[in-house]
C-alpha cells in the first residue's frame, strides 16, 4: 500500500522536525568539537528533513512557504491518486486509453525509485521501455516507432489492447575483488511478445528506464546553467541539449537518465501522458498511434486534458517542493573514510557533492541554496556494459547522465529494495560502481583493488547519503 502522509505540519509531524533539528543540534557540538562541519548534513540546503523513517520522501522542503504549501497538498494527493477510465465520476477519470501504471505513485512508491520484476513472469512497474527506430524527430531527439511510438504501454482500458508485454532475464557474470572476494553481476536482456499491432520497426533500438526517485528536483531545477557547464569543463562530462516546449528551441538537458527533459515542468507532464495516458496543457492529445484504431476511439473524459490547470500546476508544486532527507551519521569514522575513499577514487569527480542553486523565479526557498547531491547533471560515457545503444538528441547510445545520489541511503528503509542504475540491474552500491566503464572504468577499478573492509566503509557513506 502506498502511504499518503498529510504534508501540512500537524503535530506529530512537527514533532519529528523539531526531534530532528535537535538530533541535529547535538550531533552538530560533536561534530564542531571533531572539526566536521555539521552543515555537511544538509543535503536540501535550509529545506533539508530529519526524518530517516519511510515516510522519509514525503515531505515537503521545510523551509517552503504556505504560498507553495497549499498547491503541494493538492499536488500530493493527485500523485497518489489512482486514475480509472473515461467516462467516470470524481474528476479522475481519462486514463490511457494506453498506460503503463494508473497513478504515479505506482512507479515512483513513496516518491521513491522503481523496481524491476523480481519473479519471471511479474509485471514492470516502476520500469518501461523506450523505443525509436534509426533517424530523429522533427526537434531532433530520438524518433519513435511507427506502431508503438516512444514508449510501450503494456495495460489497455477496456476495449483497448495494450501494446505488448515487455519481459526480462538475466544471466549471472561471476567476479573477483583484487583481495580474492567473489561476486556476481546481473546482465539483463529484454524482450517484448504479444504485440498487438504486429513486430516492431527494422532496426528498432530498446532502452529500459527505471523510475527514478522524486526528491530534491526543485533544486537541480535552480542549479544556474553557467554551473552545469562549468562541471563539463572541470570533468569532461558533456550537457545535452534538448527541446524544450514552452520556448519553442533547444537549451539545456538536466532531468531524466540521458537529461533529455529540460525543465521539470516538461519532465512531469510528459510523465503524465506517457506513462498515464492523462492529457495536460504540455501533451494534449492522446498517444494513440494510427494503426491503434481502438485506442484513437476509445471514450474520452469530458475534461480534455484531464490535469486542468489547478491540478497540474499542484504535481509541479509537488515536484519542485519535496525535500531532501539530512545525511546520517555524519561522525561516524567508517563512514568518513569511505568519504575519503570515494575522492580518492575518483568518484566525486563526476558525483560532484556541493554546489549552490541560483535564483529560480517564485521560488525563493530553492534560490541561493548549498545542496549536496553528488552529481554533475552531465553526461558520460560509461562504456559498453551500460550502452543499451539508444542515441537521445546528443546524447549517444553509452551515455548516460550522472544521477543523484543524496537520499540513496534510505531506499531500503522507505520501499524495502535499493536497485541502480537505469534499469535496476544492480543490486546494491557495490554492484553499481563494478558496473562503471568507460569515464567510470579508473573509479571501478580503484574500488575493485580496496581490500574488503575500505569497500565496506566506501558503501558506508554511500548509504549515509
């Protein structure tokens, strides 16, 4: 069950902040009196959350006003809600007449990551496929199918087929540390059947996405561009520029694995038509490809688009306002080697921890803000292993953009899973970085060369994170 916490401070809520800060407050004359700078907690800057519970994703940045409050309550209760078919009653009907989940806390439990399936035969959710075939769109970016466009839609209302059903399987690859330690890493390959609306496209390329986890986007989204670029002349690492709706022309790519969405008010409404079927202002008609006739005929809502503006504008608020949770034991002397350990790897070249915001318009709690999200918004090659071959405007087949890594710590806690990288074939930290090649092969290998316990504290911090 997805839980739905109020997101006004009620008392027990307040409760837990103020409990935090205190925590906070003590560990802080610790730290002080250790030369640690508290301050390193705050990943959110002044709206980071001391809460490392599973509601710890639910929260609204705590330094955010009542202005952005009120549209994120409405916001958070349309992420939770579950969708149902035209005509219906409540105002929460129009979904699909293709989709892949029927609410977006079906992908994104918890505003926390997906997961791929975990027994042969489950569904995906919280995992799709992209699709396209050789060429691009009219602005350049990856062209879709011709029968089943951009992404397949498994689920169909009724009436409505759905497009197909994506299955996985994977084949164990045995490995050694350098201290004689065994492991094992998952190579997934992907397959569609039953398609519905015959085979796919000559030469069609496949890329699985895994839901990505919510919080803190409101930030990236404040990060000035200059500093963006800035990393790429620091670390090599490549922008991606990408079209953007509202301004008719391509800028800057910083959301989604290959940054292909340039704002996140364009990321979340794509997500909503993609992935839901609902219609907004951004995408306002229905994905339904010509050959999918019963798809272009199914029944309509009668409020074309669905999300009209009060609601669309509250899943933005929601997006821009959830909070980053504090970083965890912050005195702990494992956890400062693995640090320690993580630089001298050469990981937070491209993981990059401290930055600060610029000024975002209307949102002054998100402007001018020290945050640590360990990434550079950047693109990298990251070598043949991850390539899944599929280009994305500038971006090319093996590369990907560097993902945040501030609340990674607490997935386990919040959805009981922690699966990385862009289709959740890692299990756990150390399967992510061993999966690093290309930019990322020198850092692999200095993680590989560590004896067991320095792995271990490199983990530590990670999960501190």
């Amino acid at each position: 069950m997805v839980r739905r916490p109020s997101v006004h401070a009620n008392v027990s809520r307040a409760m837990i902040l103020v409990a935090g800060v205190a925590a906070c407050s003590s560990s802080s004359t610790s730290s002080q009196s250790s030369g640690i700078d508290p301050d390193e907690a705050l990943l959110g800057g002044d709206g980071t959350i001391f809460d490392d519970g599973d509601e710890a994703f639910a929260y609204p940045a705590r330094n955010l006003s009542q202005q952005h409050r009120d549209p994120f309550q409405i916001g958070d209760a349309i992420f939770n809600r579950n969708w149902v078919a035209a005509p219906g009653a409540g105002g929460n009907d129009g979904l699909g007449p293709t989709y892949n989940a029927i609410s977006c806390s079906g992908c994104h439990d918890n505003n926390g990551p997906g997961a791929p399936p975990q027994h042969q035969g489950d569904g995906f959710v919280g995992l799709l496929l992209r699709l396209s075939i050789p060429g691009t769109d009219p602005h350049g970016g990856p062209l879709g199918d011709p029968s089943y466009g951009d992404q397949l839609q498994p689920n169909g209302i009724l009436g409505v087929p759905g497009e197909g059903t994506p299955s996985v399987s994977y084949v164990e690859t045995p490995g050694t540390y350098g201290d004689g330690t065994a492991y094992s890493l998952r190579a997934p390959t992907y397959s569609i059947g039953a398609l519905d609306f015959g085979p796919l496209a000559s030469g069609e390329m496949l890329s699985p996405r895994l839901a990505p986890q919510t919080i803190g986007l409101g930030l990236l989204a404040a990060l000035d561009e200059s500093t963006i670029l800035g990393f790429a002349a620091q670390n090599g690492g490549k922008p991606n520029y990408v079209w953007d709706g509202n301004k008719q022309q391509k800028v800057l790519g910083r959301f989604g694995w290959k940054a292909n969405q340039p704002t996140l008010d364009q990321q979340v409404m794509a997500a909503s038509r993609n992935d839901l079927g609902i219609t907004d202002s951004e995408y306002p008609t229905e994905d339904c490809p010509p050959v999918q006739t019963k798809c272009a005929s199914a029944p309509m809502s009668v409020q074309e688009p669905n999300l009209e503006a009060v609601r669309q504008d509250g899943l933005i608020e929601h997006a821009y306002g959830l909070a980053v949770p504090a970083r965890r034991n912050l005195s702990d002397p494992i956890a400062q080697h693995g640090e320690q350990l993580f630089a001298q790897a050469g990981c937070a070249g491209c993981h990059i921890s401290k930055m600060t915001t610029g000024t975002l318009a209307g949102w002054p709690e998100l402007s001018g803000q020290t945050i640590r999200p360990f990434t550079d918004l950047l693109l990298h090659d990251m070598g043949p292993g991850l390539a899944d071959g599929r280009p994305d405007y500038e971006a090319t087949g093996s590369e990907w953009r560097t993902p945040p890594l501030w609340g990674l710590g607490l997935v386990q806690t919040i959805d009981g899973y922690l699966f990385l990288l862009h289709d959740g074939r890692a299990r756990g930290f150390a399967e992510a970085i061993l999966w690093h090649g290309g930019d990322g092969e020198n850092a692999k290998q200095a993680f590989a060369a560590m004896s067991k316990s320095d792995r271990d504290a490199l983990v530590a911090f990670l999960s501190s994170l």
